[in-house]
C-alpha cells in the first residue's frame, strides 16, 4: 500500500483521542501506553488510510486491541511500498516465564476494512461493540437519564443534601441518582479511607438501605461510586495489609492522588473486593455502579511475585481486574456499571466488554467536548461515551457556554446531568426538562442508529462542528450543529446531510425535501448570534 497515511488519537487528561493525521514512512512511528491504562496518551485503535481518503470516499483499514492496560502499536512503511503494522501488549519491562507445556494466550485484536471512507470503518466498529463484545444487558437498552452529585458536592454532603438533589433531579425528567465519591469509611477528602469499602451511616444520617428507599420512592434508581483498584496509606485497610499494595521494596511509594494502587494480581485482594462490593449491593438497590480508577500505575512490584517474575504483573494486574469484573457482572447482571479512569484514561474494547457506557472525559466544557468526542467516535460507538451537562462557568476551564449548547452536545452520549440542579432557576428547570424529554425521544436513535460525522472540530477552516445520526431504518435523523466562531454577516451554510433514502421524503422543521436534496444540496442553516450557539434538527420520514 502507497502513499498512505497514519491517524492515530493522542491525548492527556482532559484532553483524550485527538485526532492526528500522519504521512506513513519509512520510519517506524511507534506509539502505545506503559500508564498502566490503555488510553489517554494514546487509544489502542488507529487507521491506515489513502491518502486521498476522507469520510465517504477511498479505502482504509482499522485496528483496535481488546485490552485496557499498557500496549504498544507500530506502522510503518516497508522497503517495498507495503504498509505494516504491529499491535499487542505493551513490551516495556514486560516478560512472562513459561514452564514446560504451558500456554501464554494473548490479547485479542480487531481489524475492518472499508472501500468507502472512515464513516463507514466507524460504523463496522459501532456495530461489532454493540452486537458481539459488549455482554452487558444494557447494551441494546435504554439508558437512564442520571444526575450526579460530584460538581455540586464534592465531598461536602450529606443524607439530606443528597435527597434534594434527588429531588430536583425528579423534576427535570431524570431517571437515576447517583452518590459519587465520599459516602464510605472516613473519607471527607481525598487523602484517605480508600479500601475501606462500609458506609458511612453518620455522614448519610441513616443506613443505605434507607437512603435509597427514599430514593426509589421518588420514582428514581439509585447508584454509587466505587474505586475498587485504590488504597489510601491513611486507610484501615492498608493498616491490616500494606503488602496488598504496589511499591518496590526499600523505596518510599509513590503517591499519586494521594493514592496507592492495590495487587488484582492477588486472589485474595480479588476475593476481598468482591466481598465488600457484594456487600454494599446485598444491602440496598443498588442500579448502578460508576467503577473508577483514578492513577496511573507506576511502581510495577509485587511482593506476591518472585523477583524472577516481576515482568508478569503488568499484564496479571489486567487478568486480575477482568476476572473480579467478571465475578461482578456475573452476580449483579441487572446492575449497570459505567467506567470511568480520570475521566477517558481507560476507553478500550476490553473495558466495554464488561461496561456498555465510559465516562469519555473529566473535561465537561461542551466546546472542548467536540473534539474528545469526535476522535473517540472513530471506533466507539454514541452508546459508550458518557457526557453530561455540567456547569457553566465550568469548572475545568471556565468557559461560559450556553445550556442549550452544553445539552446539544451532552447528547451524543449517554445523557445525563453533572452540576447542582438544586441552585437551577425556573427557566434552568424549564430547559432541563425540555432537553431531558428531546433525549428521550432520539436516545434510541442515538445510541443503536448510524453515526455521521459531518464537520471536523480539528478543521481549523471550519467555523462550526457538525453530527448526524439516522436510524438503522433510515426513518429518522437528528442533526446537531455548534458553532465555534460566529462572524457578522456570515454566508450561508448549507450542511449535507448523509445515510438517509434517497428516493424517500422527510419532514424538516415542517417542511419536506427528498432524501437526495437533503444529502446533496444539503440543508440551509440559520444565522447564528452569540457565543458558541448550537442548533439541533430532527428529521422524520413521511
């Protein structure tokens, strides 16, 4: 294969799956993660593509790992013009000893192929995650509406504050609340009690049973945060066993988040976990689990290993976790987990086969969302990707955007509501009810339809970014257009609209165009005003 190029989706915190276009060369470009997590530095899945390929047109490959900690992938171009690539585990300080007939099974890879353009290797990747890796019961199902009570909270509530929130969270349409972190041992901060998995019942005021039967009387599911995989020195669980967590002997550990991280590479660390997650769920009706791993891992030693073996814990941390997610899912099948590490640090295969939904990134400004969103729609489909509407000014960058605009963008994923609902005015109210129900009515759409992506964030050229979905039956559409830099007496914007019936009609805002008019005029957008506004456009079939 000549003249090909490389895009790959780097990353930090806040900042995950950018979209990068490379020209493949000679050179080997090589790139992967030795965090201990799969994906903020840089995604597992990658594209070779022709270099004159674009979204509709021209051929190109994929290839994604099934796995969630450290890989490494190369491309490159051989002597010969042929395009090559490696992908598999991440081969820094790693080895694994094998005894005389035993077997080393390695992670598994996914490759497609598409003639047509990146949209349709995008849509070969949405459909083999929702119809054959993801086990999840939710998978093919609707979604809750959640409300969680982290941004308007942090670690400063109580029983009482909680039900309020759950209270207007009723209010505005949501389905699920969730208790994020601070609900167990002594944990009023984050310097302390992780491992320590019993609640807090001075902090709650009552049991956790009573709390979520208050809940559940509102008309509302209940959920709760658990980070599993950490352990706090300044916890009752590292008091009793601080050979349970990573760190190289004769050397102070290494602290990060005021964390340590424990050895899943251990059964009965596994064995411990799950008999305190198990616990918290037998005591009340617990719907939902937000699973996070907030650390990178660094200090690779194991005081269960022998030193000959120490090369093995990087990928044995992994095995551990997938068989205590494993155990979970298999007791708690009507319980909806959403992953989360650091926000999208763990946005891989391997994790969607046990999590049909990934919080996609602790950045919640809708305009920086574009471009997160964008580069993970690449091979992870609108069903994966968690995004709520958060607050504005918001938080991470101080942005002020408009409701509508956060909305618009929080619903290319699974939807829900990330601020103080609480401190809403009544027109607040009236929005959030108002997009909650329009959710509602595409999420169906929205998460099992064809995803489009029309204009690119990472276009410099472009003063707007533009999605579609459109039903597998192709008698419904939702178009979605933010506007990044609005200029006075702008031209008009016509947005070709994709993956409709040419031959069919559709109604748009009450009036009808053909299918083919939509798709190759396009459809004439209005004139903007403000700062970052946003348009939404649902189409249907008549």
């Amino acid at each position: 294969m000549d003249s090909t190029d490389l895009v790959h989706f780097h990353g930090r915190w806040g900042a995950e799956r950018n979209y990068e276009r490379l020209p493949l060369s000679h050179n080997v470009t090589s790139f992967g993660s030795n965090y201990g997590v799969s994906s903020s530095k840089e995604n597992p899945g990658f594209l070779l593509v022709g270099k004159n390929t674009n979204e509709t047109d021209g051929y190109c490959y994929g290839f994604n790992l099934v796995y969630s900690g450290n890989f490494r992938a190369t491309a490159e171009q051989g002597a010969l013009g042929q395009s090559r690539v490696t992908l598999g585990l991440g081969d820094d300080q790693f080895s694994w000893k094998l005894e005389p007939g035993e077997l080393f099974e390695s992670p598994e890879a996914v490759m497609s192929f598409s003639g047509y353009g990146m949209t349709n290797l995008s849509h070969n990747f949405h459909d083999v995650i929702r119809n054959n890796l993801c086990r999840s019961k939710y998978e093919k199902a609707r979604r809750p509406v959640l409300v969680n009570n982290w941004e308007a909270t942090e670690f400063d509530f109580t029983g009482k504050k909680l039900l309020q929130i759950a209270k207007a969270a009723k209010g505005i349409g949501a389905d699920l609340f969730v208790m994020d972190d601070g609900w167990f041992g002594n944990r009023y901060d984050d310097n302390r009690a992780l491992g320590d998995w019993f609640v807090n019942e001075k902090k709650l005021g009552c049991s956790l049973n009573e709390l979520v039967k208050k809940i559940n009387a509102m008309g509302l599911d209940f959920g709760m945060w658990f980070e599993p995989e950490m352990i706090s020195e300044d916890s009752e669980l590292y008091r009793h066993h601080p050979d349970w967590a990573l760190n190289f002997p004769q050397r102070k550990a290494l602290l990060d988040r005021n964390q340590l991280v424990l050895d899943l590479s251990r059964e009965e660390v596994r064995d411990y976990l799950f008999e305190r997650i198990s616990a918290v769920l037998d005591s009340a009706n617990v719907s939902y689990i937000k699973w996070d791993m907030n650390r990178p891992i660094t200090d690779w030693y194991s005081k269960n290993l022998t030193k000959g073996r120490q090369g093995e814990l990087q990928h044995r941390y992994i095995l551990g976790l997938y068989e205590l997610f494993g155990r979970v899912t298999r007791k708690y099948p009507d319980v909806l987990i959403e992953g989360c590490s650091a926000g999208g640090a763990r946005f891989d295969l391997g994790m969607l086969s046990y999590e049909p939904q990934i919080w996609t990134s602790d950045n919640t400004d809708p305009i920086n969302r574009l471009g997160i969103q964008y580069g993970t729609s690449f091979f992870y489909p609108v069903s994966a990707m968690g995004s709520h509407i958060s607050d504005s000014p918001n938080q991470q960058n101080g942005r002020v955007t408009p409701f509508s605009t956060r909305a618009a963008v929080a619903m290319c994923g699974t939807f829900g509501y990330e601020l103080d609902i609480t401190k809403f005015s009544d027109e607040q109210k009236e929005q959030a009810k108002k997009y909650t129900k329009l959710y509602k009515k595409v999420q169906d759409m929205t998460c099992n339809g064809d995803y489009y992506r029309l204009a690119s964030p990472f276009d410099r050229s472009n003063d707007l970014v533009a999605w579609q979905v459109v039903s597998k039956d192709k008698s419904e559409s939702f178009l979605t257009v933010v506007v990044t830099n609005v200029v006075a007496n702008a031209s008009f914007v016509y947005v070709q609209l994709r993956g409709l019936e040419a031959s069919d009609n559709y109604e748009v805002n009450g009036e009808i165009y053909s299918g083919a008019a939509l798709m190759n005029a396009g459809l004439k957008l209005g004139r903007f005003k403000g700062d970052y506004p946003s348009q939404q456009i649902y189409i249907k079939e008549v």
